[in-house]
C-alpha cells in the first residue's frame, strides 16, 4: 500500500499533463472516426497506429493507444444505435446514444476501478503464489491458455486448433537461441531474428481486409437459426470481464457494428435492426471485455487477444528503450487502469456530442479508405526497422490473413498463439532441462496435472456447447 500512495501522485500527473490530455481528446475523435469508416475494426486500427504512437514520448504513447480503441469500440456502438431503414422518424427514435453510452461507460469502468483497487490488496497472495510457479506450472498456464482459445470459439475446433498450430510454427521461425540453428528462415539473413510481430498483425488484420473490401460486392449470408439476444448489462459485463480474462473468441463479443461490414456476428450480437437496448448490452459485454483483457497481461504478462498484444508490444519497446526501473514496471498497472477510465469518460462524452455523426464518414468509399490504409500500413512497417523486406513480409501475411477470412478462421487465434509461442518454447525447455528430458515428471507436478485437466474440461465442454448450439 506505500507503494501505491507514492505512485498515485506520478501517475496522476501522467494523465492530466497537457499533453495527456490533448492525447485524450485527440485520440476519441480519431477512434470514432475510425470505427466508421468501412472496413476498420479496432484491431486493424490499433495495429496501424502502433508503430506511429512509439515516437510519442513515454507514457503518452501507450495512453494514446488505450484511448484510441476505447473511442472505437464507443464509435462502433454508436454505429450500431443508429437506425438503418433511412427513415429520418426512424432514425429519430432509433438514435438514442445516452442509454448506450451509460452502459458501455459502466462496462468499461468498473473492471478498471475494480482492478486498480483490488490489484494492491491481492498482489502479495499473487506474489506468494508466484513462488509456486516455475517453468512447468507457467508452460502448463500458456497450454491452457491456447487449449481455452480453441475451446472457446465460436467456428470450427479443427479449424482452431490447425491456426494456433500454425500461429506456434511462425513463432519458432530464426535462430535457435541456445544452438545457433537457424529454423525455417529458408536461408533469408532478415528472418535470422524471427518475424518481426508489427509485419505479421498488421498484414493478417489490415492488408487481408483491404483485399476483402476490395471484392466485388455480394449479397450477404442468411443467418442460421435465430440470432441470441445480449443478456442483462450485469450479466453481460460479468461475461465480457471473463471473455477477457480468457482468450475466447473476438467473435463472441462485439457492439453489433458489424452487419453492414460484412462481419461474421457473435452469439451476443444482436441480428437485423438493432433496438437500443441489445445494443447497450452488447457494448457493455465489450468494454468490459476490453478493460479485463489487461488483467492477464499486467498480472504474469500474458496477452490473450489482439488488443493486449498490441499494447504490450508497445509497453516492452518503450521500457526497454528508456531502460525502465522495476518501478516503472509496477507504475504500467495503474497507467493503463488509469487510462481506461479517463478514455472511457472522454469517449463517453464524446458519444453524447459527435456520435450521431459519426455514420457520415462510413459513406466514404472503400477504395478511398483501402488506399490510405495500404500507405499508412507500409509506412508504418517501413519505419520500424526501415527494411523493405518487412514490407514483403507484411504483404505476405495479408494474402494469409485473407485466406484465414476465406476459410472462417480467427485471424486472432493466429497472433496470440504467435506470441505465446516465444514463452512456451522457453518454458518447456526449462521444464525438462530441470527433470532432465522427463516429461513425467512434469506432467506429475501438482499444478502442471491440474492446468492440463482444466484445459481438457474447458475443450470438451467448448465442444459440448457447439453441438447444442449447431443442432437448433
């Protein structure tokens, strides 16, 4: 607790600097203007200003990131209130933002608030418990992470596990690092060092839905069986906060936006022509998922969606190069915390005033939108490392991206997977380096046997609920 009470002050004055606070209101109105233009999630948002928020000074540069896809998922919930029938007394009746604001405002803050006053008073039990925890258990932790992945989605468990297969494979691409071997680099001196992961989240996400919006148009898919209405708020933000605390899938929680994207909709979305409260709930399951994807990751530096990827890839960039003291390592907890509730605010704001404009920018053209996404893409993977083969590269993983959209695949389980990848391979060799080759004696460690019988459980009832859920 006295560490807290120092921090407080240091990270109050992050946040309300002058510079913060242009960030914050900057990075509402960018959000919202992404989220309606056609073909930008806020993962393919966020992947693009990556690399541009790591010239913004320390901790600005994650706070802009934070606030941006806080205002996108505000953006496309607005996007999702407002009426599509072009009726103008429908659209009087249909607009009604304060109810949506209220709830996604609600789902956002109160898993942050929650996490930065029970994060202090739980941090020496996780640090007792820690000890416990040696390369086996944390191998044992990222297999149930991956197997949760699988067993959560929405699609095809073989089509899952076959991507987080694939995602496992990228990972180990470069040199052994203990051997000196260079694995699948295909005799190519810029893979010595692995792929680099701004190419690889920016081509699956941003080039695969430039070259998808580019298709010729067709006429969309008629929905099987009857689409499943968002519960309550409250039981809807106690699904968001578990969604990410767990990495389910990035369908099963969305702010029906995405109908007119051409999206596949998640069992919380709302079909048709959304009522303003299914809309309210299904924002509030999503901010609320947001806010908690952040738990895992500032906890034991786990990233178990796209978002949390995104930003710790920007968090471990900035530390290392200012080489950041183990106080600024804690300081991140109450940063980011700090950050999702001043941009839920500003964006809660923003909603009230900008938001029934914001369909106007989803009448831009695709193309036009394709062309500035394509140049800030490979500008933004050129600068990186100023490597022309990152740009290849990028261009690589775009056709594989629109492949995985082809086939119905979650681009997501792709990168998570590759992240995690890195931390698996070196925790099981820990593992049996420690039993000397013995992966029983692993598999007997207490913790390792009850990880893996979860993972098992969390896999079969995922498969259990997807039978009952194609058989309606």
């Amino acid at each position: 607790m006295d560490f807290l009470v120092q921090m407080v002050p240091a990270v109050t004055a992050s946040l309300v600097s002058p510079l913060s606070v242009a960030v914050f209101a900057v990075a509402a109105l960018v959000g919202f203007a992404l989220a309606a233009l056609p073909g930008i999630s806020p993962v393919a948002g966020l992947a693009v200003m990556l690399p541009m928020s790591l010239f913004l000074p320390w901790p600005t540069g994650t706070i802009c990131l934070v606030a941006i896809v806080v205002a996108m998922q505000y953006g496309r919930a607005a996007v999702a209130g407002a009426s599509r029938a072009g009726d103008p007394a429908a659209d009087r009746s249909a607009i009604r933002l304060l109810p949506i604001a209220t709830a996604a405002l609600i789902g956002g803050t109160v898993v942050a608030v929650a996490a930065l006053v029970l994060g202090p008073l739980l941090a020496p039990a996780a640090s007792h418990a820690v000890l416990l925890f040696g390369p086996a258990e944390f191998g044992a932790l990222i297999i149930l992470l991956l197997i949760s992945a699988i067993g959560l989605g929405t699609g095809s468990m073989l089509k899952a596990t076959a991507v987080v297969m694939l995602g496992l494979l990228l990972s180990m691409v470069g040199t052994d690092i203990e051997t000196g071997v260079a694995r699948f680099t295909f005799g190519l001196e810029e893979l010595q060092d692995g792929i680099g992961l701004i190419p690889l989240a920016i081509g699956i996400f941003v080039i695969a839905d430039i070259i998808r919006r580019l298709e010729p148009k067709r006429a969309p898919r008629a929905r099987a069986g009857e689409a499943v209405a968002p519960p309550p708020i409250p039981a809807a933000i106690l699904l968001g906060t578990l969604a990410g605390i767990f990495p389910a899938s990035d369908r099963a929680l969305t702010t029906a936006a995405d109908d007119d994207r051409g999206e596949p909709p998640g069992p919380l979305e709302p079909a048709g022509q959304p009522r303003t409260d299914l809309v309210a709930r299904a924002a509030a399951a999503a901010n609320a998922r947001l806010s908690a994807c952040f738990v895992p990751l500032l906890a034991a530096g786990l990233a178990v969606n796209a978002v949390a990827v995104a930003i710790k890839v920007a968090v471990a960039f900035r530390l290392l190069s200012a080489g950041a003291t183990p106080a600024a390592y804690q300081a991140i907890y109450y940063i980011i915390f700090s950050a999702i509730i001043v941009a839920n605010i500003m964006a809660f704001l923003a909603m009230l005033t900008v938001g029934r404009f914001v369909r106007v920018f989803g009448r831009v053209d695709v193309r036009i939108v394709a062309a500035v996404l394509l140049i800030l893409s490979c500008y933004s993977v050129y600068m990186v490392n100023e490597s022309a083969f990152d740009v290849g590269l990028m261009t690589v993983f775009g056709v594989l991206g629109y492949l995985l959209l082809k086939l119905d695949c979650e681009r997501s389980l792709l990168l998570i997977a590759f992240v995690l990848g890195h931390s698996l391979e070196e925790q099981i060799r820990r593992a049996l380096l420690i039993t000397r080759g013995s992966v029983a004696l692993v598999a007997q460690r207490p913790i390792v046997a009850t990880l893996i019988l979860l993972a098992a459980v969390i896999l079969v009832a995922g498969r259990i609920v997807q039978k009952k859920q194609a058989l309606r």
